[in-house]
C-alpha cells in the first residue's frame, strides 16, 4: 500500500464542532466546546488508542493542595494524531506521565490500548523531553537497548535497528558516539529507538522542543511520515502551535491549572502533509482557532 493511499484512510474524519465559520462566530465564547459534546469514537468503527474520563490529579505538597488536572475526559481512536497544547505548567506532563503509567491519578478512568497504563514497551513508545539516550553507547548500541531490556534475539533486534535507523535516515551512522553527532540526529536516535517497538502508540513530551527551527520542522515532517507509515496514534505535548497544528488531525487545548480542556480543532487535512501545508488555509484556519481557544483558557 502507498503511502497516499494510507494517509486517506488512517483517520476517521468528523467536521468540527469548532468549524461554524467567521460569520456565525461573533465572540470568543463560541469556541467553547462541551466535554460531553465531543467527538467520542465510535467503538464499533474500530478501536480507541486512549480514553480518559472525567481524570483528575493533583498534587500534595507541605499540606498544600495542588490541583493540576481536572476531569479530563479524551477519546483517540487508533491511528490518530493528537496534540496537546496549554500555558506551561498547566499540567501536559503529568497528563503523559499517567497515560505512561509513570504517576498515579487520583479520580476518574483511563484506559490504553483498552489496559491500565504502564505495562509492556512493545507497544507503547515514549519520547520524553530529556532523551534519556545512553552517552557511553553509540548510536547503535543506543537503539538497541529496548531490544536488549526485552530478551530480543541478537540478530532480529540487529536487523529491526538497521531498519529503524533507516527510516530516520541514520543508515551509516550506527558506530558514530553521541558527542559526534548534532543535537537533530540524537533527536533521530531517539525516535528510531522508539521505532524498535511495534507502537500502536506514541506519547510524546516537547520531544523536538531544544532544536532550532529548521531542524526541528524537518524532523516534525520526518515523524508525521513515520506515523502515517505504522499507523501509530500519538499524543504529542507541545507548546508551539505551528507544530500542533501541522501535525495533528486533532489540536486539543488545555486551560491554565488546574488543565481541563478548553476545547479542541480538527486539522481538515490528510496527513503526511508537506512544508507548504503551513501556507494552506487549512492550516491557516486551524491556527487562528487554536490561538482562540489558548487566548479563552489562559
Ligand atoms: P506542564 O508540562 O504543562 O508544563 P507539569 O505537568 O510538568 O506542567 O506540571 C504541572 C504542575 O504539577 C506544576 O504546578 C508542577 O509543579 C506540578 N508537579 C508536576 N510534577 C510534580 C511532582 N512530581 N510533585 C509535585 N508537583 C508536581
Ligand atoms: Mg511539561
């Protein structure tokens, strides 16, 4: 199957509640949208990556409450692209971090990959912020590892990285140490150690966010393509929305603490989709509603 041809059908495409065009839309208030009103996937269509009901989270500190997520409720069919995007320190992390099975929650229901979270690497992927590559390793030796955590043989795991490493376009790179190569292609072993796993789901934390702009948007272009490609749904939290918006089917934003959602856009766009996708009116449209919505829930 091409890639084209994947990229049409990797998403069920609803129209947005958000989309009622300019005219009828006369304050910022219309852009609200209802929790209970969103789109929910339907079950029977397929099956859903992530669901959170009504999840809330807060922390306690020195007897002081610090309440940091309140009744997020999110569906994301399999397949889906998803960015996550709210003022810093409303709570994106600790969201991931629940869904990764790496924090507790304190009320509500989440469900991945219809489990619990935590659990298996093969098919969850994370990327976090702080890339937690191995300095002392090589780029190869830095892709293994999963492999190598989970018992792989030798030889499978050996051809999965050179594949991985392939498809972020690091073929020739395997023996070089990590001080040899740029902060872009650390970048690139990240994802390709992400890629050894068999995803059906990425989580991402502000993976791309210490690189400068160029890299970061050809590495942004490199990832929607990989995703298209596995038919990964991913959770990407970022805190720019030229990167949310080119390459999410759906941006949902998140208010100031404690984060409950604001309201969400969907991208009328199949993705992969190029550079040049930033001067479509889609994309255009899809960037002035979600500068709304960051504007309702500062
Ligand atoms: P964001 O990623 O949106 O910038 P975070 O999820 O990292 O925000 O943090 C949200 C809030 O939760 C902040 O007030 C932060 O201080 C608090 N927080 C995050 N992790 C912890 C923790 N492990 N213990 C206590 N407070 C925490
Ligand atoms: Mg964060």
């Amino acid at each position: 199957m091409g890639l084209g041809e994947q990229a049409s059908n990797a998403v069920p495409r609803t129209a947005s509640l958000l989309d009622q065009g300019p005219d009828i839309r006369t304050s910022r208030s219309d852009l609200r949208t209802d929790a209970a009103a969103r789109q929910v996937p339907d079950p029977q269509n397929g099956s859903v990556a992530v669901d959170t009901q009504r999840l809330s989270k807060r922390f306690e500190k020195e007897r002081r409450t610090n309440a940091v997520l309140s009744d997020i409720t999110l569906s994301i069919p399999d397949g889906e692209f998803v960015s996550v995007i709210g003022p810093s320190g409303c709570g994106k992390s600790t969201l991931l971090k629940i869904l990764a099975g790496l924090s507790p929650f304190d009320s509500g229901s989440v469900s991945v990959l219809g489990r619990r979270p935590g659990g298996s690497w093969r098919d969850v992927g994370f990327v976090f912020q702080h890339l937690a590559l191995l300095p002392w390793r090589n780029v190869l030796g830095n892709v293994l590892l999963p492999a190598e955590l989970a018992g792989m043989d030798r030889s499978q795991a050996m051809d999965r990285a050179r594949h991985s490493l392939d498809m972020v376009g690091l073929s020739g790179f395997e023996h070089y140490h990590l001080r040899e190569i740029s902060g872009g292609m650390r970048q690139r072993v990240a994802l390709a150690r992400v890629l050894m796993a068999d995803a059906r789901l990425l989580l991402l934390d502000e993976p791309f966010s210490a690189l400068d702009e160029i890299t970061r948007e050809a590495i942004d272009l490199l990832f929607m393509d990989i995703c298209v490609r596995t038919g990964a749904a991913a959770i990407l939290v970022t805190h720019s929305l030229y990167e949310a918006v080119l390459m999410s089917d759906r941006v949902i934003v998140l208010s100031s603490r404690p984060a409950s959602i604001v309201g969400e856009v969907l991208v009328d766009s199949a993705r992969p989709r190029a550079r040049t996708f930033m001067q479509d009116g889609a994309f255009i449209h899809a960037a002035a509603q979600v500068r709304e919505l960051l504007e309702v829930g500062a």
